[in-house]
C-alpha cells in the first residue's frame, strides 16, 4: 500500500487509536507499523484472532499484560556483559511476574479452546529467577539478607557508626559554642562536626568540607580517625560483597536470557493482538468475512473516526458484475465520507482488524487499495489542483489491476468542464478494462449517462431532503443523483429571471431532462426508512458478538484422528495427525516429513480426515515411505527373507 493512501484515508489515525490500547512501546511501534496483510489466510487469521481476543476479553477480564519497561534495555546489557543494577532487576522481576499471571490467564482461556489462549505455553514460569530476585532485592537495593556476610559487615558497619556518632555527641555537647550545629554532619561519607570558622582551630582533625558563606568547617575529629578508617574498610567491602551479589544475579537472568526472550515476544504478540480486541469493544465492531471473490458488501457500515452517535450508516455492494459505482449527489452531502468509508473499512479487514458494521457484510482481498482524494496543491512541486489529481492518477492506472480497488472524487475537476468530464470517462474506461473495483464521485451530468449506459457500471447518490435543504447522508444505489443547485437556490429566494436564466443554460429550453424529478413525499419516505434501517443495524451489532464466541469443547485429548489436518502452537505450523494421544494426552504429528510428539493443548484441529479423505484412503501414501509401501505389496504377494521394512525410532519422535 502507498503511504499516501494510508494517509489519505486515515488508516494511520487507526493505527494510533490501536496503539494506545496497547501497553508495551514495542507493541506500539509495531502497531504503528502495521499495514494490510496480502495473504487471504494470514489475513482471516488475523482476525480470527481479534475475534478470539474479543472473546476472551469480555469473558475473563482485562489481560495481565506488562508494559515491559527496561527489559529489552536490560536484555542488550546482558549481551555486553555488563552487571544489571538493583532497579534492572526490579523491572525484570516485575515483568516476570506479568508473564507468569498471563499464562494463568490463558490457562483459563483455553476453555474456549481459542487458539490465542495456546500462546500461554510459549510462556516460561520463571519463578525460581523471580523468587531469588526478591529475596535480594528490597525498595529498590540489596537487601541485608542477601547473604550472611553482607548481613555480617552491614551490622559492623552499624556499630561503628554508633560509636562514632557517641564520641562527636559528647565533644558538642561538652563544646557547644564552638559549633554552628547541635547535630553530627555527614560529608563525603565521614561523620564530622560543623564548627564555626573562629574555632576551627581549636578542634584536632581533618577538614572535610566547608560550607558556602565560609563560615562553617566541617571537621572529621582525630579522636575518631581510627573509627572512620576502620568504617572505610567496610564500606569497600560491603561494596565488594553487594557487587557480587549483582554479578551472581545478573549470570542467573543469563543463563534464562533465552527464555525471557521467548516470554518478551509472546507477551509483545499478545499485546498487539488484545490491543485489536479492545478497539473492536470501544468501536462496538464485529468481524467480517473476508474473501478473495471480488465483491465487496458493506451493510449499517460507520466511519470509525466519526461521531457515533450521528453517523449515518452505510450501505453500500460493489461486485456480482458491477465494477464500478459512481456516486453523485449535492456538495457536503457526505459522497466523499461515503468513499473514503469503503476503502478505510477495507483497509482495517484486510489488517484483521474488526468493522464497526452490521452483520452480513463481507470484503474481499486486494492487492492494492489506490485514491485520489483532495486537491494536492503542492507549492514546492508548483502543482495546481488539477495536475495534482492528473498526476496521482497517472500513478494509480499504472499500478491498478484486477485485484485493485480503485476510489476517486470529484473525478474530472479542477479545470474547463467539457475536457474535464472527458478526462473522466477516459479513466473510466481504462479503470474498466483493468477489471479492478472503482469507485468515483462526480457532478458531471455526462458521467451519469455514461455510468447509466456503461455495463459494468451502475449510479448511485446521495439523499437529500429538498423540504430542509439538509443532506440525509444515506447511500442509494441504481440511481443517479443531482447538485440540487438551482432547487436550492430557488428555495432560498435567488430571482426567478436568474434562475430561468441558468436552468435554459443547463437544461436548454426544449423540455429534456427535468432536474426537479425526486419528489419530496419520496424524499420524507427515504428518511423514514433510514430512521428504521438504522435501529435494525443497532439490534444486529448489539447481537453480532455474542455470535462470534466458540463453544468450550470438551475431550481435546481424545478428538484427534488420524489424518487430520492441525496447527501446532506457538510455531503455527500445519501438520497432520499419525496417532491418536496416549494417555498423557500426547499425539504423533507429522510436521513436513518428520513425526513428533506433540502435547494436544498445543494442537487446534483445522480440518478432519473425514473432510479430506475418502472413507477407504490408503494413509500409508501421507505416512510412509516409498520403498516401505512396495515391500508391504512384496509381503503380501509371497515371503521373501530380504526384504526389510524400518520403523522410525521413537526417540526421533520427541
């Protein structure tokens, strides 16, 4: 997809809406980055998975995702050998246990046996890490009972310092007026006394520091020298013992880097996709078929960056032989919400995100989603209107074909009338004979007639009341519609010899086409049918969900068969079953070629046998070699000593 028309129809303003559901910064960019998927299986399980995170959501409670602060940091600092610090490991241990509650949280998700809640077991339980980390760690530094000797030096440490603090509490006390202070004062790590600028040569002992006006000198007293020396000793070796603890610590997350890497790219998935299932609840959205016939059915769709409340649903079918629709109607009556409405919610799909749509809707796969909307002025590229759109549509024939979807306004604008509406037909035309999906608004009353007698093409407008002269925002396709400009002005009282003027200069003065055929009782009966479609699309959403969530199945262990077709998690890789589980609920895969074990927690049955195989299917075709089924047929013909069939090992199996 280009930038420019992820830009143009606001997919980025999605993106950004996703994103701050999400609670990782990981996740975030990776949202952000997120763009429609070409594949129409990555694309359906995109979504299936959005719908199976919505499930789970609205069923369990909000995930015990983390938001993964200092990880990935503290992760690269372990490749450059560095010693993680007491903070490092805080965040570590947290993270540790956001992954820990998460697979608890998808161990009761399996219930529904969706294929996200299989993700918890890529999830390693590290407790054992997270467990030695606290019991080092306490408010954010080494803790006394890290280990015996740094307890034993804390405790020294301790009763020197009270010794120190005794003899400088007797020598203020005994000397008061020599002193700024009545307190012990701590400099650079020593215990000394502030003493005042005229005593300080009263005191024996070692200035350490001195006060900003200059009138107090700190003084570490000589009848404490040997106590301070002996305290400075401890603190090294408290320095020495806490910096080992840190070293022991950080080898252990070492030695498990590996799996906290896996717990890093599972929690990141599972991020992203809850962030999708937490806008499809906001939106009130549902999930929508996606297909590869191109056909595209959108039915109570709502622009998801409008007000809710007032947005007007659309409904709106392109395909089954209509390549492509031509929307006219009045200005500001919401032609251009109405495109950019399809190929936003196309966009969102095909990312397998859910639609804020009625049910029955359905979207097909395209290559590429192309548009010119706005006037692209460009003044540093001096681009007037009209070159900008020739210039993007240029772009757009270049690129488009019969997997496109191809969306334009106000086609043909921006220059002389009669050339521009030319230039119109011509694109059209080109657009059709590339058998890609279109769709374009316009005022030219040619292109109506042209779309009307165009197979391929079909008209469509946008209502509008004539009685408020307010635009009613609803769809209608098969007819063509009109600016309303000279009823609109009549209404508003533009002189009756002016608007003769311009309607012969329009319409000429021998009868033709009369501009003022939509009748107003029409118009009112429209309005009342939206009213009712709108409250129907209202019940269909409110129900759509509840239709989404799977059945809790029971005995997963037990409905494997041999040759079913199933995805194994978390790799997600297709394989097909040799063997039934045995009682430990395990079951032989065949996974391209080579046969394993595979607990059946980690299997999600795709398609039976039944499904894909006769009733008397030869599965030794699927399972065994060739040189084994010709020595089978050799056996059952008559016995001959030579010939050998081999088994794999089961040991190959694990």
């Amino acid at each position: 997809m280009r930038n420019k028309d992820i830009k143009t129809l606001e997919f980025d303003r999605i993106l950004e809406m996703l994103a701050e559901q999400a609670m990782s910064e990981q996740a975030k960019n990776c949202i952000l980055e997120l763009r429609p998927y070409l594949n129409e299986g990555e694309a359906k399980h995109k979504m299936q998975e959005t719908t199976e995170a919505r499930c789970i959501l609205e069923s369990i409670g909000t995930p015990p995702l983390s938001s993964m602060k200092e990880v990935g940091k503290l992760m690269v600092l372990l490749m450059k050998d560095a010693m993680l610090v007491p903070e490092q490991l805080v965040s570590l241990a947290q993270f540790l246990t956001s992954c820990k509650r998460m697979k608890g949280y998808l161990k009761k998700a399996e219930l529904f046996d969706s294929g996200v809640a299989y993700y918890g077991n890529s999830i390693n339980d590290l407790s054992e890490l997270i467990e030695e980390i606290e019991k080092a760690i306490r408010n954010g530094a080494v803790d006394d009972g890290a280990s015996p000797q740094l307890k034993n030096i804390r405790r020294k440490i301790e009763g020197i310092g009270t010794q120190i603090k005794v003899k400088l509490d007797n020598l203020l006390r005994s000397k008061r007026e020599w002193f700024a202070d009545a307190y012990v004062a701590t400099r650079n790590g020593r215990y000394t006394l502030p003493v005042k600028k005229e005593y300080k040569n009263q005191i024996s002992g070692t200035v350490i520091d001195a006060s900003q006006s200059g009138n107090t000198y700190f003084i570490e007293p000589s009848a404490v020298n040997k106590l301070q020396e002996e305290l400075a000793v401890l603190c090294i070796e408290e320095d020495n013992e806490i910096r080992k603890i840190l070293y022991t610590l950080t080898a252990l997350v070492e030695e498990n880097a590996q799996h906290i890497h896996i717990n890093m790219e599972a929690m990141e998935a599972l991020d992203v996709i809850f962030a999708k299932a937490k806008l499809s609840q906001n939106m009130q959205a549902i999930p929508v078929e996606l297909t590869t016939k191109r056909s595209i059915v959108i039915k109570a769709g709502r622009h998801p960056l409008l007000d809710q409340k007032i947005a007007v649903p659309l409904d709106f079918q392109i395909g089954d032989g209509i390549e492509g629709v031509i929307i006219t109607g009045p200005n500001t009556g919401g032609k251009t919400v109405a495109l950019k409405t399809v190929g936003l919610l196309s966009m969102m799909a095909q990312s397998g995100l859910h639609l804020p749509i009625g049910e029955g809707s359905e979207v097909c796969m395209h290559n590429v989603i192309l548009c010119d909307i706005g006037d692209g002025q460009s003044i540093t590229e001096n681009l007037s209107t009209f070159s900008s759109h020739i210039t993007n549509i240029i772009e757009i024939l270049s690129i488009a074909n019969n997997e496109s979807l191809v969306l334009l306004d106000e086609l043909g604008s921006g220059t002389d009338p009669a050339e521009g509406m030319g230039i119109a037909v011509a694109v059209l035309e080109e657009l059709k004979n590339k058998k890609c999906l279109f769709v374009a608004t316009t005022h030219y009353p040619e292109i109506k007639e042209f779309a009307k007698h165009t197979e391929g093409l079909i008209n469509a407008k946008m209502a509008f009341d004539r009685e408020s002269l307010q635009p009613i925002y609803k769809l209608e396709i098969g007819e063509a519609g009109e600016s309303c400009a000279l009823y609109i002005a009549k209404r508003l009282g533009f002189p009756p010899h002016m608007l003769q003027r311009a309607y012969s200069q329009v319409y000429g003065d021998g009868g033709g086409r009369q501009p003022y055929s939509y009748n107003q009782a029409q118009a009112q009966a429209d309005f009342k049918v939206e009213t009712t479609s709108e409250l129907t699309a209202k019940r269909q959403e409110s129900n759509a969900i509840q239709k989404q969530i799977p059945k809790p199945q029971q005995g997963r262990s037990s409905r494997f068969n041999m040759g079913d077709s199933v995805m194994v998690y978390p790799q997600k890789l297709i394989g097909i079953v040799y063997q039934s589980a045995d009682e430990k609920g395990e079951v032989i895969v065949q996974i391209k070629g080579k046969k394993q074990f595979v607990n059946h927690k980690r299997l999600k049955l795709l398609a039976p046998a039944s499904e894909l195989y006769p009733s008397d299917y030869d599965f030794s075709i699927v399972f065994d070699t060739v040189e084994n089924r010709k020595a089978r047929r050799d056996i059952s013909k008559k016995h001959n000593p030579d010939v050998i069939i081999t088994y794999e090992n089961e040991d190959d199996f694990k």
